[in-house]
C-alpha cells in the first residue's frame, strides 16, 4: 500500500443559509426547524486547538470592561498586537493586561511577565 497524501483530515464546513420553501399556500409552521442553528465555537473560534475558555471569577478587571463571570476566549496562536488583551502569567498567578496603555505597563519590563494568550472575546450577560 502507498500513502501518497497525508495529513490531518479537515472537516466540510457547512454554510449557514436560511431555507426558502418552494411550496405554494401557507408555509408550514415548522419551516424553521429545517435551518441549521448557530454554533457560537465555528463563529468565535478560529484554532480549536489552541482556544480556552476562561470564566472570571473577581471584579479586578472592571475598567477594561471585564465583569465577574464574563467569560474569555483566549487564543494562545495568536501573535501580541499593543493595544490588544492578553492573558498573562505575572509572579505566578494569571493577570489580564491590556500592554501597554498605562504608564504603569509602559515602564514595565517585557520579561516580568509570560504572555499565555491573546484574549480575541469577551462574553458577560446583561
């Protein structure tokens, strides 16, 4: 036997497009059970497998619009863009900085910290 491809197997993605029945009268009241549903992992994720999701659990992160029990998709393929959230690793502990913004992080030395991901969503509930 010859291998001649090899590689990982991708899936078909399927394309969200609403239906239209062709039928002539009054639509069928279960139309809507025909369309696909939304999957929020295909629209917000781009690499499986270096996405995390990450629930906050304090009220530390409030002025970069981050709540108690908002949760972070952090994509850890993702390069660090200034300006952006990140997720970083600082004396041990986990810690979300936004680098750099203030004066603080601007004076800030890049190897007091560890950049572990790119923060790309943050979803909180109204």
């Amino acid at each position: 036997m010859e291998v001649t491809e090899f590689g990982k197997i991708k899936q078909a993605k399927p394309k969200h497009r609403a239906e239209v029945s062709m039928q002539t009268g009054f639509p069928s009241p279960a139309t809507h059970y025909l369309e696909r549903t939304i999957d929020l992992s295909e629209v917000l994720v781009k690499n499986k497998e270096a996405t995390f999701f990450v629930r906050i659990g304090g009220s530390s992160w409030e002025d970069l619009g981050i709540y108690k029990n908002d949760v972070l998709i952090i994509d850890r393929s993702r390069s660090f863009i200034s300006g952006k959230l990140a997720l970083v690793v600082k004396d041990g502990a986990f810690d979300v900085m936004k680098f750099p913004t203030s004066e603080k992080n601007k004076k800030m030395a890049p190897d007091t910290f560890e950049l572990w991901g790119v923060i790309t969503y943050v979803i909180h509930s109204l």
